[in-house]
C-alpha cells in the first residue's frame, strides 16, 4: 500500500509503508528510511506519518 507525503522540497512522494525500515525526526520535518541506505524527507510531523503508516496496515486484505 502507498501513502503519499510532501517531500522537503515540496515534491509529492508516494510511499510504499511495507519497505519502511525507521522513522526519525528530523529539522525540515520527518525523515522515513528503507533498506540498502535509501531515505526520504517529508514536511509531515513525526506523529502524522506514523499514523497514516499505520493506517495502511489494518486495512483488511482479500
């Protein structure tokens, strides 16, 4: 499942939340990583990716 944030440089960023390793934040806002050292930076509150991450993994599967 994708989530969509705004990224530092004010690009829209679609998210795949099954790849994301750690969250961390960050002076320009939130900065979310993956694996084999990728990461990005989005103006999101540390609280609100969370919650929208989370958000995508109750949805029931069919």
């Amino acid at each position: 499942m994708f989530v969509k944030f705004v990224s530092a440089d004010r690009v829209e960023t679609a998210i795949n939340a099954s790849q994301v390793t750690f969250i961390s934040s960050v002076t320009d806002g939130t900065r979310i990583r993956f694996g084999e050292g990728r990461s990005v930076t989005v103006v999101e509150p540390m609280d609100e990716v969370i919650s929208r991450l989370n958000e995508t993994r109750q949805l029931p599967t069919t």
